[in-house]
C-alpha cells in the first residue's frame, strides 16, 4: 500500500501542472492610461499588449513575468493564481544632459569664419605641384643639354673637322638655334689663325622659312 501511495506522489510531481491562458491589462501608473506595446515574457512564452493594453500568455502556477517597455520601468510578478491582472508600469524618466542652443551665424561672420581657417592643401594638390615641379625640372635639364650641344657643335665646326652632330630636345628648334648662335658674330668662329671666316647669307636664311627646297648649307656663303 506504500508503494503504491510513493508511486502516485512521484507521478504528480513528475507530470507538469495543466497550463493555462492568463489575461491582464498594463497601464500607466500615473494617468490609468493603457499602455500598448509593452512586453510580457515568461520562461518560455511571451505576448504584447494590443491598443487597449490587454495581454494573454500561456502560464504555469509559480511562473515568474517580466513586463517590459521602452518608455517604462521594468515589473516582475510571479504567477499565484488564474486571476486577471492588472499591471501599473512607472514612467522612466531619463536626465538629458544639458546643451546651449545658439542661432545661427550672420554672412559676414561665417566668411570671416572660413577665412580664419588656415588651409591644408590636400594630397592631390601636393602631388599636381610635385608633377608640375618634376616637368619644369627635365624642361631646364633639356634646354641646358641643347645649349651645352650646340656649343660643343660651334666648338667643333670652328677647329675645322668638317662635320659635327649635336643632340637636342626639340631637333627643329635646336638646329635653329645653332644658327642663331653663329648670326651674333654675323660669321662661323674659327680657331685657327688665318682661316676663312664663312658669313651668313640672311636673305637665305630668311627664305627657308618659306621655302622647303633651300638646304641648310646655303645658309652660308
């Protein structure tokens, strides 16, 4: 008879409670007014109240809830009986920090503003004068290698070797320009004493601009 007794309080406490639908209302505990929205969350179970503030949730006797909303502290309440319940919820009030609001500043004083702003120039700006500085750089290396051509030309041309060949950047411009060096002595310089000194003929010289056929050892007479 004890074994029996023992077998069927084991069973009861084994087997769980029948569950069962508790309903409620959360309000405000200020103004009684509903509060929709706000959360009930049991071990394994949730709801939300609808636009009235009533709520359902399926529960054990024991059951610990929590309810919960985003402008409201937080309530626990553990489940005692199938009574309806009627849940206050406490405003939460939260201590902004404090700010000064000031108006706007007039035109004048906005581009004084941006003026007293020292500039910092960009990477890209720093690297377009770096490129623009390179480029001005090889431009004066090219122009002092066609000068240093032309006279090492005029040098060979005046110690009577018959021919020369220089090197320039710009090959129009730098044959051009060994002509303009021979015109500000009006003659090729020679260096050896007695030699004949050959003059330009600019009549030519000013011909072959226009004309193609005058080759460049017309230009001298």
């Amino acid at each position: 008879m004890n074994q029996v007794i023992m077998a069927f309080w084991i069973l009861t406490s084994i087997i769980p409670q029948d569950r069962f639908l508790l309903k409620g209302f959360i309000r405000d505990a200020d103004t009684g007014a509903p509060i929709v929205g706000a959360h009930v969350v049991s071990r394994n179970r949730q709801g939300i109240t609808d636009a009235e503030g009533r709520f359902e949730i399926e529960v054990n006797i024991g059951d610990k809830l929590t309810f919960t909303h985003i402008a409201y502290m937080a309530h626990s309440q553990v489940v005692e009986d199938s009574n309806p319940l009627n849940i206050l919820l406490h405003f939460n009030e939260t201590e902004l920090e404090e700010f000064t609001v000031s108006s706007f500043p007039s035109e004048e004083k906005l581009k004084q503003l941006i003026l007293d702003t020292p500039y910092i120039p960009s990477q890209l700006e720093s690297n377009l004068t770096n490129n623009l500085n390179f480029v001005k750089n090889i431009y004066r290396l090219g122009n002092h290698h066609t000068q240093n051509s032309i006279a090492n030309t005029a040098k060979r041309m005046a110690a009577g070797n018959g021919e020369a060949t220089f090197f320039s950047t710009n090959p129009s411009m730098g044959i051009m320009e060994l002509i303009k060096s021979f015109r500000k002595q009006s003659y090729i310089p020679m260096e050896k004493p007695g030699a004949p000194k050959y003059r330009l003929d600019f009549d030519k010289l000013r011909r072959a601009r226009n004309d193609s056929t005058v080759r460049y050892s017309d230009y001298f007479e």
